[in-house]
C-alpha cells in the first residue's frame, strides 16, 4: 500500500514539510513540520492523519486568551502562522491588529498605537510638564540626578519590576503618588512612589492630569486591580 502525500498540508500547527525517514519499528513515514511558534519536529505520518499530534508541543505553554484584555486591547482569536503564535485583538478605539502572544502577556502591546499618539500630542508644547505653570529647569534637572534615579530603582525593585495596574513586566516607570511638580519635599520619598508600565503611567495623567496627584486619584484609577502600597 503506497503512502498518502502530506507535503505542505496542515495539521493543527504543524505543517508538514517533507519525508526525513522511515520509522524502525511502525514502518511509516517520519515527516519533518514546521509548526506555528517557529519550532520543527519530526512526526510520524500516522500522528498527523488521526491528529493525535497538532503541535510541536507548544501549544501546552500556550493559554486560550479569548476575551481577556490588555490595556486597550481585548483579544478576539488565534491566528494561524507559519511562525509565531499571533492574536487578532480589537482595541477600544475600534482598530483590530495581529500581536504575539507574548507581547501581549508580557505587556509590551497594550493599545493598537492610538495611546502612543495621544500622549505624544498631550506632551508638545504647553501641554508637556517642562512647560510654563507645569515644570522648571530645576525640576528638570532634578529628574536626570544620580539621587533621582536611585529613588526610580529602588521604586522599581521594591514591585518587582512589575505595573501594579496591569502587571506588565516591561518599559516600566516610577510614578509619584503625590505629583512631582507640586511636592518637591516628597521627590525622593520611596514611600511616594510606584511601579507603572509607561501606558498605564500615560492612562493615569490623562485621565487625572500631571499636577495635584494624590491617593484618592490613584484609588480610583486602581479600582478592581490587585495591589500593595509601598507603605
């Protein structure tokens, strides 16, 4: 009896790509396959034809995330590649992109790009903190001190490195509880600060403006989060 031709037919995330052998003790066809996350493997015929084998075995590492949301973005649907495993998500302003699975866990990908504009536009000109009413050179200057970035690595390792909102692990800011630009005895105080990743760190500024922070803001902004202070 002959065998069936699998080239370049799919299986789950498997691909497979051509016959490498001939297995020592069923007789049937090995078949190299690319699956999905990049990774190849080497399946029996059998395994692919029944579907006992879909995946390289990755799939196991990999959680359904229908329906969960990251930031602005909420997760719709696998899609199928030849590379990594990607997500069809929908962001709040209507957009839908393909992301990675891990950017999204990991907190890299949290908006379909909008967030970024709109805190580039809410920081040109009299609208930045350096500006007229906002900020001074002194301040500046303050931000760029060894004592400052002291206190912005304590912060952060004191969280673990972690957004206490979103709990991504990734571009990472210290957060004044109590603004910068009107409690300059409270700068370096480590018990003021906080760990936000920088979109959540732009979500709470523009929902609450960069002057006259305090914990009741904060609260709010954390409402269903789980949380610790640094208190």
């Amino acid at each position: 009896m002959g065998y069936k031709d699998l080239t370049n037919q799919v299986f789950g995330s498997l691909t497979a790509k051509e016959i490498v052998g001939i297995h020592p003790k069923y007789r049937d066809k090995l078949w190299l396959c690319q699956c999905t996350c990049g990774k190849t493997s080497i399946v029996r015929s059998v395994a692919l034809s029944s579907g006992s084998i879909k995946s390289c075995g990755c799939s196991k590492a990999y959680k359904d995330v229908t329906g969960q949301r990251w930031g602005r973005l909420v997760a719709l649907e696998k899609v199928t590649t030849t590379t990594k495993n990607y997500w069809k998500v929908k962001c709040d302003c209507g957009n839908e992109k393909v992301v990675t699975y891990h950017s999204l866990v990991k907190g890299d990908t949290r908006s379909c790009g909008c967030l970024r504009s709109e805190v580039s536009k809410s920081q040109c000109g009299e609208k930045h903190h350096a500006w007229k009413g906002g900020g001074d050179l002194k301040s500046l200057k303050q931000r760029s001190s060894s004592l400052y970035k002291n206190w912005r690595k304590q912060v952060l390792d004191f969280y673990n490195h972690r957004c206490i909102k979103c709990k991504a692990e990734t571009n990472l800011v210290a957060h004044h509880i109590f603004s910068f630009h009107d409690n300059p005895d409270k700068r370096l105080q480590l018990s003021n600060g906080l760990c936000f990743c920088r979109e959540c760190h732009a979500d709470f500024h523009r929902k609450h403006g960069k002057t006259n922070n305090n914990y009741t803001q904060l609260l709010n902004f954390l409402h269903g989060s789980v949380f610790s202070f640094n208190i």
